[in-house]
C-alpha cells in the first residue's frame, strides 16, 4: 500500500505540513519495499483556486490509497473520496513525515469522514 503524507520539504526528516492543497510536497512511502518518493505540489502553491483538486489528482495518480494530512477543503475531498483515498489528519502537529507515518501505523490518527478545512 502506499501512504501519501503532506510535508515541508522533501524526505522523510521534513516536518508535516496541515495544508493538502498548498503543501510544499507529497512524500509517497510505499509499504511494499519500505521506499519514499517525493512528489513536488509547486504549480499549487501560489494558484488562484483549484489547488485543492489538482492536489487530489495528484494524489490519485500517485497511487497512494491513503492520506495523512492536517485538513481537507471539500472540493479536494471530494477528489479524493472519488477516488477510494482513505485521509487521516494529523492535525497541527509539528512533526516528522516519519513520526506522523509511525503514528498512523500504530493506529493513533483519526480518519477524516467530511472535510475538514480550518475556518479563516
């Protein structure tokens, strides 16, 4: 299975990062061979709008069938529900891709069931 987690940066050593749409990068950890793939999310960080469903696509393609991010806006829920991707949040933690996947692992992140945007 894979697991696509929101970061600030680029490995495994990056901290999370709570926002889906406008994260720096998706950190892809494939459970099969225990490996990570960075993928870019540069063309969403400054757009206009759309950033939450291009990011969905994105995430889509990867592959990953699960999520672990901060919050999910509805259209990029939408997206991602669509497409059978489970998303957990991690809520506002300022942690480690790595520590953010242990926690999912050991089954201490909650599932998202509606989005979950923060209120601005």
């Amino acid at each position: 299975m894979k697991i696509a987690i929101t970061i600030q940066g680029d490995d495994a050593t990056a901290v999370v990062d709570p926002r889906f749409g406008r994260a720096e990068n998706f950190l892809i950890y494939n459970q099969e061979n225990a490996s990570w793939t960075c993928i870019p999310n540069a063309q969403n960080l400054e757009a206009a709008h759309g950033a939450g469903i291009q990011a969905g696509q994105t995430i889509a393609q990867s592959g990953a069938a699960v999520l672990l991010t901060g919050h999910v806006g509805p259209k990029a829920f939408k997206v991602l529900e669509a497409e059978g991707i489970a998303i957990y949040s991690f809520g506002e933690q300022a942690k480690t891709a790595a520590d953010v996947l242990a926690d999912f692992l050991a089954g201490k992140l909650q599932q998202i069931s509606s989005p979950s945007a923060p209120h601005k």
